[in-house]
C-alpha cells in the first residue's frame, strides 16, 4: 500500500508509477490518448476542472457512452480500472493527472477519494451524460 513520504512530490512520482501501469495503457504514458481507444487527459476539460469529484467517479465506476474531450467526439466503454486501486493509488494517480502535461489541477488526496468511493464504487458504468451532472 501506497504511504506517502514527503507530500506532493511524492505523491506525483507514485501516480506517474502507478498511472504508467493502469491508464496509460490506453491513454498514453503521454497523457495524448490513442486513437479509436481513449481519449487525451493532456489538457482535457475533464481533468482541467476546478474540483476532481467527476475525474475520480470515472475510474471507480467506468464510463460508456458518446461524449467530447478538446471537441472530438469519442463513443467508447471504459471499464472501472480504479475500482482496484486503493484510495491512496487513486488519489496519487488523479495528482499525477491533474499536474501533469500542462494540466492546472491540484493535489487529491486517499481522504478525498474514500468518500467518493462509499458514495458511488461498484455502481454500473456511468454514461458520459450522467457523468456530466456529478459536482467537480
């Protein structure tokens, strides 16, 4: 299990770890996405929002459906590939998200993710529509 030693950077080199293995498989170590598989997280407007309350329901629960990232349309089924992650590994993998390839989001911490997770974990795949009603 994930502990944090010194804080942020800390926990940025523990998300880019555990980033790298899970999501960026599909995503890209580059955060660029791959065409017809995932959609960028690099300057996504579901990474760049104020809160990351939608960002980290999407790993728990996964996402289906036809939505936009940066006015590109994507249709596609994401299984709930954080559902597995601790809380701490989840939350060190939004960080690294939110702060990296020019990403402006702030730190997200295993306290932040716990909550989420009792509220909506082990729910059905949201739809990127629904998703779009959940608070940043």
């Amino acid at each position: 299990l994930y502990q944090p030693k010194s804080g942020a950077a800390a926990a940025l080199a523990h998300g880019k770890q555990v980033y790298e293995t899970v999501c960026g498989i599909c995503h890209g170590v580059d955060g660029m996405g791959k065409p017809n598989q995932a959609p960028p997280l690099a300057g996504s407007e579901w990474v760049n929002t104020k809160g990351f309350k939608r960002l980290a329901q999407i790993p728990l629960d996964g996402l289906n459906g036809s939505f936009q990232v940066e006015g590109k349309d994507w249709n596609l089924n994401m299984a709930p590939m954080g559902a597995a992650l601790s809380d701490a590994d989840l939350a060190a993998v939004l960080t690294y998200i939110r702060g990296s390839w020019g990403n402006k989001g702030g730190e997200v911490g295993a306290e932040d993710v716990k909550p989420i997770r009792a509220a909506v974990g082990g729910h059905p795949a949201i739809s990127a529509t629904d998703s779009k009603t959940i608070p940043e």
